[in-house]
C-alpha cells in the first residue's frame, strides 16, 4: 500500500506520462492495478460531496484511504449522492454527513462560510452601487480593455478593503479563489439585481394608477439607436413624478418598430397600456403622424392616451424659425456662427480668446468696474448654436456680447498673422460686421426677446409642471412680447442700451433720422421715400421680429385652444376657483368615459357642487391660497380630502397625467454619453441598460436595501453557498 501513498513513500517518481487531467482515471482503467508511481497526492479530493468523484472512479487500493479520509475531513455522500432512507438511526447518520469539527458541513464552519459570503457580497455591491451612482464603467468584453475599465472596480474594491476591516477579512486575498465574486459575470448580474430592483420599485409607486408615456430616441456611442422610456404619473401623495425606466436598442425607427418595442417592454414590466393616458413626443413624422406615427397607433389600441406635442421642443421650433425665416435675423446668426466656428478652430486662438478674457477681468477689478464674488468673473468659452439644444441661441448671444473685446482682439489677430489669405479675409468681414450697429442692435434685441422665452424653456421642462401652468405661461409670454412690442419706453430702453454698448467699444453710432446708405432700390420705404435708420430697425427689424415669433407662438401652440384643456383649465385653483366651470368638468369626464361609470356621473354632479361650497368656504382656507393644480393635487392629500372629493381627485389626476414636455427623455441621452462613451462603447445592451437605470433613478436606487439586492441576485440561479432569509 505505501508504494500508492505518496506521502509515505521514499525515493524519487518513476518518470512517466501523466495525463492533462491530473487525478483522472479512464472508466477503462477502473478496477485495474495502478500504474507505479501514482501517488495519493495525484488524486484531488474535493469537499463539497456534490461536486465530489464517485469513489469507484479512483482506483481500488486507495479507495479504502480515500474514503477514510474524505468520512473524517469532509463528511460522506449522505444528502448528495445516497438517498437518506434510515431515519432510525438519522442522528448518527446526520453526525455523519456533518464530518470533523474542521470540516465544511460542521454546524460552525457553515455558518461561519455563510457569513462571510454575505460580508464578502455586501462588500462588493456596496461598491458597485458608488460606481453606478457616479457613472463609472467596470467592465468591458474586451480583455484589452478590462484592464482599464474593471481597474475601477478592482481598485475600488482594494481600496474599500483597506478602509474596512470588517470587508478585507473576507475579500480579496482573504476570499477563497474560486468566490471573489470579482468576475465580469458577477458584476453584470449584481447591476442587473440593483436595476431590477429600480424597476420594481417604480412600478410598484404606480400601482394601478393612470400614467402617461415619454418617448424619444437617439444614437449611443456605438451607433446603436436607442429608444428612452419614461413614465409619468401621480404618486401617493399627490405630486407629479417621472421615472426613467430604461432605454431598449431598436434596428430602427419606424412607427411599427417603436410600437412593438414599447410592447415587448410593457409586457415584460407588467404595465398595461389600458393605463395610459397620455402620450408626449417631439415632432417627427414617425413620432406624431397621424395616419402611421406612433401616436396613431396606440390611440387604435387606447383611445385615452392623448397625445401632447413636447412644449419645449415647440418652443425651440419658434425660435428657430426666426432665426432662419427673418432676412435680417438669419444673416445675423450665420455670421454668429462664423465667428464662433473662426474663434474656436485652434487651441491656440482659443488660449488666446481666454487670456485676453483674463487680462480684461484683471483691469476691470483693479478699476473697481465689477466686484468679486462667489461665482462672478467665471472662466468662460463661446459656445456654438444649435437648432436641437435647448437656449443654445440665448446662450451664444450672451457670451459673444460679454466677450465682446476678446473675440474682436481675436479676429483682429488672425487678420494679422493668419497665414491663409481665405482665413485673413473671413476675419476682416467678421469685424467690419460686427463694428455695425444694427449687428449690435439684432444681438441686444434677440438677447431681450430670448431672455423671456428661455425663463420659459426652463419652466417647461420642469417634471413636476402641469398642462394649465404650462399652457398659461404661454399666454402670458405672448402676451408680454405684444406688450414690449408696441410699448414706447421698450423700444427707448432698447435703443438707449445699444447705444451705451456702441460708444463703450468704439462702435459707430449713427442719426436715426438719417437715411441708410447703400442702394436706394433695398432701402426705399413704401412711399418711395428713403429709408432712415428709424424706420430701418424699428419697423423692418423690431416690429417684423416680434410679430413672427407671436404668430409663430399661435401657430404651433394649438394645444391651448383644443377642448381638453379647456376644460381642463376649469380646475385652475387660482384666485379661489374663479374658473370653475361644472359643465366644463362635467364634459371632461365625458373624454375619459372609461373612467367614469354612468353612476360616477351622476354622482359627480352633486360631488362638483359640494367640491366647490367647500373650498371657497371658511373650511377650505387651506386651498385659498394655491394657485397650481399640483399644489392642489398635494394639498388635498396632505387633508385627507382627496377621499372625501375622489370623483374630483380622479380628474385632478388625469389633468396632472398630461405630459407637457419630453425633456426627462432628453436628460436620459446626457447620461448615456456618460455611461457609455468613446472608451467604452461595447458594452451589451441588457448591461448598458442596467446601469443607466441605477445612474438616472439614483434617488430610488440610494433608498434600495442591500438585503433586497441580494436576495435578488442570490436568486438568479442556484448558487455554491446560499443565503438564509
């Protein structure tokens, strides 16, 4: 026997071929002499007895050590492999299995085996969850690369383990080698547990309540169409939510495509599209067609969920249209961009454009021009204008003016030392164009006008706005813009500031009175007289600018004009319901019929009378003051009322439901570049997806117990240790 033992054995090893599979025996080599030379070390013996060889595949004179050894270090194959028929003798049989004090089956060894998996699993999620919440990406499928995307994860973790002592007794060099729990494998499928857990937890805040569906879709970094969904509805306590729920990759963008997508989406979250009651989307044919866009094609299936233009995208289409359907203000923008894309070509022009910047701040402040504070005199940079970016306009106009003798210094460089001729004579039209007056008085005129419009912008895409404070915010701009139209002192000031800006930079200021130069057929007024200068900015200019974005505002608003938010409007709680309408509400109920049962009708009328004697009564005091349905909305939760009023509360829901802007869609792309960008760009999609949940819906992803992530992720598939509950 101690020629097989290799512990007991003296002399060195005859030299023979072993095979690759050291401890293997060929089932043609069972119950044959061993080889000499096979030594009991060859042989592994493995602890968990599920995972153990059969004793019979060893060969037989050492299967009688074998099996002493693995009965006194690691139990027998009770439980795993033999059937537990002999309850009469079951403690000693359990004694059995449970092996030697040391062995892994004994009671303190697998509790001690459990705890530390657990440890050693909070650990790691715990920092999965901070590179989730800060956009970090661990993984990649590239060996080329994982050395520098899971250098995050890897480091971290050493990191955490150094800063607790509690995580580096379990981790890392202290974890076993075969359950680091470090593998790109188990880092995608905790993501994917904390992102399912998100879901869940969003949809478990709707419930069965209305909702209304956010749309839009872009390209990743990949070339991958993404499409984002959001949803929106009215919590528990009353207020105005939507969460991002994930993107999913479609081949394309068709109508149908996106349908199914959203489909396949609902079915596998449990949402129900008889739920929907609103639709929000950009323009796009496919988005907003009415024969074959997506909005036709689930109004077929739910007639309900109507359909919204995003306010804000509407908004940016105004401008837009004046800047290129207005002569005068499109030649204004195409020479802005030219002195933008000029001044920013190089590093070198733009060292250039900020040290000049620096050096003006510096006399300004020894001058005592300007004060210092926190946050004033910032480092700034042109920036360049966009029909798709929101405020983009506003924002070039601004900084071109604030920056107004650092651009000109520029230009006036490249005009001197450019080595082109082609770059020397762009720069030299740019300057004579911007030393003109009416260059100066388009750019403070669009800043006065964009100022207004982009207050607004901001306040669309706010997700917890409503479609009554959206839709009069509007009127009330319009409003404001035909005011400043036809208000002398408006004009005066205006003039009075692009004068003041003039004479600072050495701009040429000319009579108003004086008629314009250049080629009397362009500057004719109807009489035939002429053209002064007053008649030039005020009438073809101020008056022609104003008019356009009103009537374009007229155009493309038509919202505010459609029936539903008429009769939406009645529940406006301003200046104690003065809009209150019955019949109005009356007939909004009748858009939703579904909703409301023939006896939910009847009784809504009684309901509406009482509703309105209560708020304007001495008991309604609280709702005097409200001037939003959604703080309306809040404030009958917050009573208790809303169980006494719930016929009304119900359309104060569907009301609030209403998308009025797709701008959460739009910040969902701003987080993709994040997650997924340049250097990681081939991250799958169920992974991408995964993280984008968890870096979007932070709040609900901080509030998510560890426990319930990992009893999420412990139940993914069977595991080597489990967790007790």
């Amino acid at each position: 026997m101690e020629k097989y033992i290799g512990k007991w054995k003296k002399g060195p090893k005859p030299v023979e071929e072993k095979s690759a599979n050291k401890g293997n025996v060929n089932i043609e080599d069972r119950g044959k002499k061993p080889r000499v030379g096979v030594e009991f070390s060859d042989f592994e013996i493995i602890g968990d007895p599920g995972l153990r060889k059969p004793i019979d595949s060893y060969p037989y004179e050492i299967r009688d050590e074998l099996r002493r050894r693995q009965n006194h270090k690691h139990g027998d194959d009770i439980f795993t492999e033999v059937d537990f028929k002999n309850w009469k003798h079951a403690k000693e049989k359990f004694s059995n299995h449970e092996g030697a004090p040391n062995s892994p089956h004994s009671a303190k060894q697998s509790c001690q085996t459990e705890i530390d998996y657990r440890a050693r699993l909070t650990a790691v999620v715990k920092v999965i969850r901070f590179l989730l919440s800060q956009g970090l990406a661990f993984h990649g499928n590239d060996e080329s690369i994982n050395s520098i995307r899971r250098g995050n994860f890897l480091e971290l973790t050493k990191w955490y383990c150094e800063e607790s002592e509690e995580a580096n007794k379990v981790m890392n060099l202290n974890a076993p080698g075969n359950n680091q729990l470090t593998s790109p494998k188990i880092q995608k499928e905790i993501v994917n547990a904390c992102a399912t857990e998100v879901r869940q937890a969003i949809i478990n805040e709707i419930g069965d309540k209305f909702f209304s569906l956010l749309v839009d879709e872009a390209r990743d970094s990949s070339v991958k169409e993404q499409l984002s969904i959001v949803l929106r509805f009215v919590n528990d306590n009353g207020e105005v939510v939507e969460r991002f729920l994930g993107v999913v990759h479609v081949s394309d963008t068709s109508a149908r495509t996106l349908k199914n997508s959203i489909d396949d989406f609902f079915a596998i979250n449990g949402l129900s599209i008889s739920q929907l009651r609103g639709q929000g989307y950009d323009g796009a044919s496919n988005m907003c067609g009415e024969l074959n866009g997506l909005k036709k094609n689930i109004l077929d299936e739910n007639k309900y969920a109507y359909y919204i233009h995003c306010f804000a995208h509407q908004l940016q289409l105004v401008l837009v249209a004046t800047s290129k359907k207005n002569a005068h203000v499109c030649s204004f923008f195409e020479y802005l961009a030219k002195i933008v894309n000029i001044v920013g070509a190089s590093c070198k022009r733009k060292d250039a454009l900020l040290q000049k910047q620096y050096d003006d701040l510096v006399k300004c402040l020894e001058s005592g021009e300007i004060a210092t504070g926190k946050g004033k005199n910032q480092e700034t940079s042109l920036a360049r204008p966009g029909d798709t970016r929101w405020g983009s306009h506003f924002k070039t106009i601004t900084r071109i003016l604030y920056m107004w003798d650092a651009v000109t210094h520029v230009l006036e460089t490249i005009y001197e030392d450019a080595d082109e001729v082609n770059s020397r004579g762009i720069a030299r039209g740019l300057i004579d164009k911007m030393w003109q007056f009416e260059f100066v008085f388009i750019a403070q005129l669009m800043v006065n006008v964009l100022a207004k419009t982009n207050t607004l912008s901001m306040c669309l895409q706010q997700r917890t706005q409503n479609i009554v404070t959206a839709v009069r915010m509007i009127k009330t701009i319009k409003e404001d813009l035909k005011k400043y139209r036809n208000d002398d002192d408006c004009w005066e000031e205006l003039l009075g500031v692009v004068t003041a800006f003039c004479v600072k930079h050495d701009i040429f200021v000319p009579n108003m009175q004086d008629p314009l130069p250049g080629r009397a057929r362009l500057y004719r007024s109807v009489d035939g007289q002429p053209k002064t200068y007053y008649h030039f900015l005020r009438r073809d200019i101020f008056f022609k600018v104003l008019d356009f974005i009103v009537k374009e505002m007229d155009d493309r608003f038509t919202e505010s004009t459609s029936e539903l938010l008429i009769c939406i409007s009645c529940l406006d709680p301003r200046d104690s319901f003065v809009h209150f309408d019955r019949g109005q509400l009356l007939r909004l109920s009748e858009f939703y019929s579904d909703d409301f049962s023939i006896s939910d009708k009847f009784e809504l009328k009684e309901q509406l009378d009482t509703y309105i004697s209560y708020m304007r009564s001495s008991d309604g005091a609280a709702f005097s003051c409200l001037t939003d349905i959604g703080d309306l909305a809040k404030k009958m939760v917050e009573t208790n009322t809303h169980k006494f009023f719930t016929l009304v509360y119900r359309l104060i829901e569907l009301a609030l439901v209403l998308p009025v802007a797709s701008a959460t869609a739009e910040r969902s792309f701003s987080a993709m570049r994040t997650i997924k960008n340049d250097l990681c760009n081939r991250m799958g999609d169920e992974f991408f997806n995964d993280s984008l949940v968890c870096y979007v819906e932070q709040e609900i992803f901080k509030s998510i117990e560890n426990e319930d992530i990992l009893q999420r992720f412990q139940n993914m598939q069977t595991r080597r240790i489990k967790l007790s509950s």
